[in-house]
C-alpha cells in the first residue's frame, strides 16, 4: 500500500459570465468578450439589435445586476429602453444553469417636446416580462 493519497482537485467558483434568452423575447448577454467588452443582443417582434461596451449600461444591485439598452429613441418624443434584470449565478468553468429573469421595457416621454409647462401625466409606463434562459461560466 503506498503512503500516497490523492487530494481532490478544487475549482474556485466564479459569477456566470453568460446569458442567453430564447423566448419570448431572445437575449444573448456576455459579461465580457475576447475584446472585453461586454455584449448583447436583442430580438423581439418589432427588433432584432446588437449592442457593445458603453451602449450597455450595467448597474449592479443587491437585487442583481440591472443591464439596460436603449431600444428605440424618437427626438423630442420618446424612448424606449429594455432592462434585463440578471441573477447572482455562480458556478465552476464550463458549467451551465437554467435560471428565471425578468425584463423590463420602459417608454418614457418625459423629454417630449411640448409647450411650456411640457409634458403632463404618467410619462414613463413599464411593462414586464417573465424570462428564462440558461447561464454559463465560459473563458474568453
């Protein structure tokens, strides 16, 4: 019998670095990129976008990271922003998750152009959709 024991291989866990969405609206977000940058894309009925680096705003919460787009921007009108609300998921490399979200669409005409006083009323309306997706810890 030898004096030699194996000692177990431990891997550290770390926060999934990507998201993907398929319905009812699809949603593939990575933390990060080979350019570093992060990326999203969006596709819905009406959109089908890509974003990079600073057109994703990211905030992060004690309710989980908020990453947010700008979907449409109509001058003196309105704009339209999708937020997708993005659980803590931790997991070791190449290890995948299902997980729920939720998305948020804002409308907000509060830079509208109207006479003096300018706008009046509810001027930002949400409407919310319940996600769910697979989350991944990959190397880039």
């Amino acid at each position: 019998m030898s004096g030699e024991h194996a000692t177990p291989v431990v891997t550290q866990l770390a926060d999934a670095n990507l998201f993907d969405i398929s319905a009812p609206i699809g949603i593939h977000y990575s933390r990060s990129s080979i350019t570093g940058a992060p990326l999203l894309s969006y596709r819905d009925t009406e959109h089908d976008l890509n974003f990079s680096g600073e057109e994703i705003t990211r905030l992060q919460t004690r309710i989980g990271e908020l990453v947010t787009v700008i979907l449409d921007d109509v001058v003196d009108a309105f704009f339209r922003s999708f937020t997708l609300l993005v659980p803590v998921v931790r997991l070791h490399l190449g290890d995948e998750v299902e997980f729920s979200a939720i998305g948020i669409e804002t409308t907000d005409r509060s830079g509208a152009f109207v006479g003096a006083p300018g706008p009046v009323g509810v001027l930002q309306t949400h409407r919310v959709h319940q996600l769910s997706g697979t989350a991944q810890l990959v190397a880039f």
